[in-house]
C-alpha cells in the first residue's frame, strides 16, 4: 500500500482551534490482522459473516460487564468542553477527531440497540445502525486515539474516551477485524515472553555484552541478572530497554543503581516484558495472560519485591491492575494470587517504579552524583500519559509528577518545564500511544505530536532546551522517528535513568558473581 501524502503540521506559537477539515483522515486505518495473528489470542481469522449480530451482542456484554462504559455512553450532555482538547483533532483537524464526536461514532449503535428513545425514535436521538460504513470509520477513528484520556480531563462529567475507544476494539476483534500491530505483538508477548519474540539464550547475549560494555567504559562490573532464584527484586521493564536507544540506555541507569544500592536483582527470561498491549486492545482476558507470566516468574525466582521499568502504560497495568490480575498488591484471591501476596515483602510498594526506588535512594543520600556530568544540557520532562493520568507514584497527591522531577534535578543543573497547560494533568501524548505505535499509522502520528512540539519549540527558543527526557518506551520511540520532522535531533529524547547514569558517581566495589549465579529450576503453576 502506497504511503499517503501529506504536510507536516506547521508549529504555531500558540496552540489554537484549527479550522475543521471534514474527512480528512478518513481511510482504511491501519494494517489489519490475519488469521495467523487473530487466532492465537481467541478472535475469528477474518469478518465473521453474521458480524453486525455477534457485535451488537458484544456490545451488550462489555456495557454490562463494565458498568462505566455505559454511564460514559449515558451521560454526555454535548457541552463541547472536549472538543479541542485532543492531539490528533488539534494536529490533524479532523472533526471526527473530536472526543465527543469520536465517543458518537459508538454512542450512536449504543443508542440505536440499547435504549427505548434509539430504538423507537432514531433520528430523534441520533441513534444509528452499525453498517459497513459505521463500521469502517470505527476502525480507523478508534485507531487515531491513543487511549490517552487528556479529554476526561476537562470533561465535567469525567467521560473518558480511552474506555469507549478500548471498548470498540474490543468488538472489532470479536467480529474479525482486529489490527495487526497490536495483536502480532501480544501473540508474541503472551507465548515467548516479551513483544520483540526475543528467546532466553538470545536475552542472555544481549545482558552479557551490555556489562562488557559498561565494564569497559567504568572499570566496575556491574551485572545484568537474569533468571537468578532468590534476589530480592525482580525489575519488569519494556523488551526496547534491552536493545534500542535512547531505552538501552535507561537500562544501563538502573542497573547501576541498583549496584550502588547493593541490593540483589534480576530480571526473568520467562517474564521479559513490561508492555501490555492487552489494555489497548480492551482485553481484560489478554491483559491477564500476559500478566500472569509475571506473576510465575516472581513465584518461581522467589523474590520480595517486583519493580517497574520507565514504560508508561506498563506502570498503569501494573499500578492499576495487578493486584486482582496477579496478586502483586492486595486483590487476588486465588490460590497463586494469594501465595504471592504472602511472598512480597509488604514494607515495600507492591509494585514500585524504578523512579520511586532511586527517589527514594536519593531521599536516603544512598547515592552520590556530579550534576555537572549534564552540564551541557538543558533538560525538560515529558509526562507520559498513562503515568500522568491513571497512576500515582510516592503515595503522595500528585507524586506521579513530583518524583520524576525531583529526580532530573538531582542529576542535572539545568532543568525547565515546558507551558503548564502542556504537562502534568494536561500533558500532550506523544502521539504513538494507545497500540498506534507503527509505520502504517505514521501521519496521524506525527500530526498527532504538533501539541507536544510546539511545546517543546517554545522551550528550547525561550530556554535553550535540548534535551527531552520520558519514562516511557512507547514516548521514546515516537519522538525519534518525529522530532526531526519538527526540525529537533531525534537524539534529544533520553531515559530519565540515561540522565542518572551519567551523574551518578560509582563508589561501591565490584558485585561477587558467585551469589548471583544460580539460575532459577523450572516449576510450574
Ligand atoms: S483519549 Fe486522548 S486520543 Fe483519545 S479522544 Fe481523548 S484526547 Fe483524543
Ligand atoms: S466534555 Fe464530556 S459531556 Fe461535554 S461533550 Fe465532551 S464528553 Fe460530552
């Protein structure tokens, strides 16, 4: 399929409501599943013949399974609060971009099947049948959302699109139109171990040759665990912070933090995924399959603490989710569930991000840095959406915010925050959120990330910004391929550990290999 044409969006000064161009990023979404994806994860090879049948009925069972899809289909009162708010409206100028409109395209076969005025009084209520052309614009408008729920936040009632949006996928996979980024990977993800299909010998590899590296670089061997029964901490990070940069690394932070701590780690080649793109395609089911290797790696490695590498929605599945999903956090109560509960060590958060521990390192003064070693840059953060606006970190109001940033400023002199009505609460997704994260969605990802740059514009004219840091593998991926199309370096994104790494002062001697050579024995749940 030849890429579409098309202009890159030029950086205003002010971000303002663009002039509505109706259709504009009308077509045929993205890449769609085959068989060969589709059916490992449970969902028909292809249409299904009886398709508007089987997702009328599905919608029936998603409204009544989750109680606030239905309220959020019920409660829209067209105030038009939202409509502005989203990236991809504001970049691409699509009124079908609009939250509420987008939220309608659902509403309205909600409306025609599911309530007395819809059924009886259609056009009364806008009520409308799911056709092929209903459904076509689902697949491509719910594939130009990134989940990111920056709407919900401006919305008086709350509404929160990403659900409507992770409902509608839900349906397209149950009727056979699935898309393939998304489910190629979580095949992978839930039978291998980690989105890449990167096998254990060839994980082992990777960690080996990154300790060479950093060995030769700092005359100190700092280790890269893997599969060792017994650690202390078992750190699930995205399978990008193993190979691709700027996430390797992010890595290469971590692990020396964790070598000035003197704790003992290690990660599992069972369970080498932090990501979990079952929420973006709604799948509670998926999003349990994929979670649950975690939990038999945390069982079988026996460890007391499980942690969190920089990923964005992977800290919000963990934050939110596991605790009922796997029993790490109270909430399980099955037999595993509950064995994990008694494992983990409940003086530490259950989970805990890696921000949250070396926080909590430099709170305690257990680390040493020379600022100085990030001199030569001026740093600013971008809020990650899934950590902005579903999770919390430190336990403390708004902590979800002030760690990162009471980070970077221990390791950096020169740090600035990009315009408020951009960050924290309000933050701009990258823009390849949500399963959008691939090349056959590339213009609405790059008219998506206009908000962010122009943003981050702002800054390095008025400040001199030339470094954006993220804690999150999916904002990290996206900013390299778009930055350059706003005039940026694609190297200007880092890890937040990337600016820990080069800060931190390394006093503790070598790690002794023998106590973290025993390799876990293969028990099963
Ligand atoms: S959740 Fe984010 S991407 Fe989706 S409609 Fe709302 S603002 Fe747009
Ligand atoms: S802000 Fe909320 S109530 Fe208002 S139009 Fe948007 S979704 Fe509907």
């Amino acid at each position: 399929m030849a890429a579409k044409e098309f202009d890159i969006p030029v950086l205003p000064t002010y971000i303002e409501i663009p002039e509505i161009n109706e259709g504009i990023m009308e077509g045929d979404g993205p890449f769609k599943s085959s068989k060969e994806f589709q059916n490992p994860l449970g969902f028909p090879g292809e249409k299904v013949d009886n398709w508007q049948e089987v997702a009328i009925e599905k919608m029936g069972e998603l409204k009544s399974k989750y109680r606030s899809v239905q309220v959020f289909l019920d409660s829209c009162v067209k105030c038009g609060a939202c409509t502005d708010k989203c990236h991809y409206f504001l970049g691409s100028s699509d009124p079908k971009n609009m939250p509420v409109a987008r939220q309608d395209l659902f509403r309205s076969v909600y409306r025609r099947h599911y309530t007395f005025a819809g059924k009886y009084f259609p056009k009364l209520v806008g009520a409308k049948e799911l056709d092929d052309e209903m459904l076509d614009d689902w697949y491509n408008y719910f594939h130009q959302c990134s989940q990111c729920r920056r709407c919900s936040v401006f919305c008086p009632y709350g509404i929160d699109t990403a659900e409507i949006s992770m409902a509608a996928r839900e349906v397209l996979d149950a009727v056979g139109v699935g898309q393939k980024y998304c489910n190629q990977i979580l095949g992978k993800a839930i039978t291998i171990g980690n989105n890449l299909g990167l096998p254990e010998p060839a994980l082992r590899d990777t960690l080996l040759d990154l300790e060479e590296e950093i060995e030769e670089e700092t005359g100190i061997a700092v280790k890269y665990p893997l599969d060792v029964k017994g650690a202390e901490i078992l750190l699930i990070t995205p399978s990008a912070d193993f190979f691709a940069e700027p996430h390797i690394d992010g890595l290469i932070g971590y692990g020396k933090v964790f070598h000035e701590d003197g704790v003992s780690w290690t990660m599992s080649s069972y369970a080498s995924e932090g990501a979990n793109f079952g929420m973006f395609i709604g799948s509670y089911d998926i999003m349990r399959k994929a979670a649950l290797r975690i939990r038999k790696a945390a069982l079988d490695l026996e460890v007391s603490r499980v942690m969190v590498g920089e990923c964005g929605h992977a800290w919000r599945v963990a934050y939110s989710f596991w605790n009922t999903l796997t029993g790490v956090g109270a909430g399980a109560t099955d037999e595993f569930g509950l064995k994990l509960q008694n494992q983990l060590d409940s003086r530490y958060p259950q989970p805990q991000h890696i921000i949250e521990y070396t926080h909590d390192l430099i709170q305690r003064d257990k680390l040493k840095f020379d600022k100085s070693a990030n001199d030569d840059r001026t740093v600013t953060f971008h809020d990650s959406c899934n950590v902005a606006r579903a999770t919390n970190m430190g336990g403390i109001p708004n902590g979800q915010f002030i760690l990162p940033r009471e980070v970077l400023k221990a390791v950096c002199n020169n740090y600035i925050d990009m315009e408020r009505s951009t960050i924290k609460e309000s933050t701009f997704c990258c823009g390849g959120g949500g399963g959008l994260l691939t090349d056959d969605l590339m213009e609405i990802r790059i008219k998506g990330a206009m908000p962010r740059m122009q943003a981050l514009k702002e800054v390095e004219k008025t400040n001199g910004v030339d470094t954006l840091v993220a804690i999150c593998a999916i904002c990290k991926s996206q900013f390299s391929k778009v930055l350059p199309k706003f005039d940026f370096d694609p190297y200007m994104i880092v890890s937040a550990h990337q600016l820990v790494s080069e800060a931190i002062i390394m006093e503790k001697p070598q790690t002794d290999d023998s106590a973290t050579e025993e390799v876990a024995e293969e028990t099963t749940e």
